[in-house]
C-alpha cells in the first residue's frame, strides 16, 4: 500500500464541506479547515479539526487539500488568489477539487498543479449535505494512479461510492456535468407537474403521494417536492446553483454542436426563478415562476428531505 495520507487540509464549509470534514474526524484524520465564515471554521473546530486564516496557512501544514466552493472562480482563489494554497503545498501533495466545474476547466487546472509538482484528483462530488454527513457520498473522480493510492483513507472516509473514471482529469467533472443535466431538467418538470396538478384542483399531498409510487416519480420529485408542500424554501442546493451548472452544460454542447432543448428549456425556468429574485431559494423554488402557484409556509405535509442531491 502506498504511504497513506492522514494530514488532510479543508477549504468550504458549506452543507456538503461540513459533512466531509466531520467524516473525515470520525475516521481518525487530522483535518485543517478553513472558511470564509469564521463561525463554520469555528464549529469544525470544535469538533476536532484545526482552524486555519488561509487556504496558504493551512496548506502548509497538509498533504491533501479538499477543495469544496461553489465553482470554478472559487476553486481558482483558493488554488492562485491571494494567500492560495497551491504555492504553499508540499511537492506532492494531493489537491481533490469537488466544485462542479466545466470539463476544460478541470484539464487546465489540472495541468497547472502538475506542472508545480502537485498531484491533482477531478473529483465533483453527488449527494447532498446528508450523504456528506453520512460519508456516503458519491465521487466522480478522475487522476493518477498514485494520487488516488495515497489518498485511500481519505475516500473509504467521505466516499459511499467512489468512481475511477480515468487518470485524465476533466473526466469526473463530464460525467458530474451530465448528473446536473438530469437533476436539473428533473427539478424542473417536477416543480411543472406540480404546478399544474395545484392549478387542476389536486390534493397536493395526495398527488405527492400517488406519483412518488408511480411510473412518473423520479429522485427528485421525491426530495424536493416536499420542501414545495412545506413552503419552506430554505437552500440546501439554490436555483443560481442550476442556472450555473446547466450553463456548464449548454455552454460544452455548444462548443461541441450538440443539440439539447430539454436542457434549454430548464435553464431558462431557473433564469426566469432567479431574476424574479428567487435565486438564493431552495431550487425548488423554480415552481414559483407559475402564476398562482403558491403554498402557505405553515403548511407541514411532512418534514423535507435532507440533502442537495447533486
């Protein structure tokens, strides 16, 4: 077995990065955390991790970096930016990127830590904040034979499923890029079928009910429908969430000539939620853009699932 990392650097507190850093102490690693929220830095800390200033501070101290931001401009500030990480990182060291992120993106990025005498994991990771927590996550991940050999521990601890899609990086992230296509275009017919069954007259719980059993339902119906019944639009993965990633995608099948309208279509409804300012909702909230389609928050039609599933 190769020599196995055990100092193991976080940057993203967020709902997934707080689940994967609390795996990672449940699983006897030493974790470094930082954030730009100081009281998230300070609740990991408290759990057992070391609290870091900067991307570069904790770098130093660790053999792996975890990067878990919001896109590609944030994984680059952490790598590059003012106090980044990369140039403080020992050589060797391992960076596992999780952001979802344009394919070229990743390739570049990986091609520049390589050239720096880093080791590079394209890892976009799928779940939510209750398979993060849960360390079940599922993990596209793409890069060398011998980052993935010293990085064991760290995957048996935040992994449920953990995919070798190649020692290229970019792979992970296309394989990432198509996961987003089908949530997206599934939250949005979801939020559509509700909407129009509420315009019919339905039962919302019943209608809720009848079709997570039927031939209709999907994942998403399943888990996001529940926050519509509760009214509770609370973000555990927002709608600007979907107008980026499916960007990413439109943006690749257009360089690439390849035709996509149910993709299209599903953009436009999270653009449309987000400039009627619904944008740091719940993705859900995407079933606000149908006039008169609205339920009260007091509403209770059961407790809404965790999680972001991305």
């Amino acid at each position: 077995m190769a020599d196995q990392i055990s100092r193991v650097g976080l940057v993203g507190l967020g709902a997934m990065g707080m689940g994967i850093g609390k795996s990672l102490l449940r699983a006897g690693l030493e974790v470094h955390a930082c954030d730009v929220r100081p009281e998230a830095v300070q609740s990991l800390a408290d759990a057992g991790a070391h609290a870091a200033a900067s991307p570069a501070e904790l770098a130093a101290r660790v053999d792996a970096l975890i990067i878990v931001v919001v896109n590609a401009q944030q994984t680059e500030a952490v790598l590059f930016g003012e106090q980044g990480a990369a140039a403080a990182l020992a050589p060797g060291a391992v960076v596992i990127a999780c952001a979802t992120v344009a394919p070229e993106f990743a390739e570049a990025l990986g091609a520049r830590l390589v050239a720096m005498g880093l080791r590079f994991i394209d890892a976009p990771v799928s779940g939510g904040a209750a398979k993060a927590a849960a360390g079940e996550m599922s993990v596209m991940a793409a890069g060398a034979p011998e980052a993935f050999a010293r990085c064991e521990r760290i995957f048996d601890a935040i992994a449920g499923k953990l995919y070798r899609l190649g020692e290229q990086p970019g792979q992970g992230s296309k394989v990432k890029m198509i996961n987003q296509l089908l949530a997206g275009v599934h939250i949005a017919a979801a939020a559509e079928a509700m909407a129009l069954g509420l315009r019919a007259g339905c039962d919302p719980d019943a209608l809720y009910e009848v079709i997570s059993n039927s031939a209709g339902s999907s994942w998403m119906f399943q888990n996001r429908v529940p926050h519509i019944l509760a009214g509770d639009y609370t973000p555990l993965s927002a709608v600007n969430i979907f107008v980026k990633d499916l960007g990413i995608v439109l943006d690749y099948a257009k360089k690439t000539v390849f035709p996509l309208p149910l993709s299209s279509t599903a953009h436009q409804m999270f653009m449309q939620a987000s400039a009627a300012g619904h944008g740091g909702e719940d993705d859900s909230a995407v079933i606000k853009l149908f006039p008169g389609i609205t339920l009260p928050a007091a509403r209770k039609a059961g407790q809404p699932a965790e999680g972001d599933g991305k």
